[in-house]
C-alpha cells in the first residue's frame, strides 16, 4: 500500500513534522497504538507498530513536494484498504497542518 501526500514546506520542515507526529501518534492514541518504533535515516524512516493488535511496518520518505508511506496491510485488512489509505492521508494532512511546540 502507498499513501502519497503533498505538501508546500521546506523538506526541513516537513520532516519535522512527521518526526512530531510519530510522537503525537504515541501520545494520543496509546490505547489502539503500541509498540510503535521509528528509525530515521536523513529524509526516509522505517516505522513498526500495532493498531488495535495489527501488526504494521512500511517506510516513510519525506521528499521536497511530498511524502510517501509505504506499508505492508496483513491479507484480513485488504478489504478496508481504502479506509485505512484514507485514514492515514487525513493524519499526516493534520500533521502537517498542525503547529510544533
């Protein structure tokens, strides 16, 4: 599954943004997200989490116009693909919205 979002920031920026909400991500939603690691390597991470016991992983990119996550769904999730690609545009749409403190 590829999710791609644009966006109209420095790279700088956008990476700081998605670093942030990896962080917002632990925080406000601890009950369905666990076990949620991340490791950057400049402007590309790698993610692992469960949501609601799911066990994901993928790979982020933060370009200089937009990012894209890359993500293994397990067979039993494929039929609410859509749903979660939209889900997922939305969050990082947000967090990219969103101010840093």
């Amino acid at each position: 599954m590829e999710v791609k979002v644009d966006h109209q920031y420095s790279q700088d920026v956008a990476l700081e943004k998605m670093k942030h909400f990896f962080e917002q991500m632990k925080r406000e939603h601890g009950d369905k997200v666990s076990d949620l690691k991340e490791e950057w390597n400049g402007n590309s991470g790698d993610y692992a989490c469960k949501f609601n016991g799911m066990s994901l992983n993928g790979h982020i990119d933060v370009n200089e116009h937009d990012i894209t996550l890359n993500g293994k769904l397990p067979l039993f999730a494929m039929p609410f693909k859509g749903v979660i690609e939209s889900t997922i545009r939305a969050a990082v749409q947000n967090a990219l919205n969103a101010e840093i403190a």
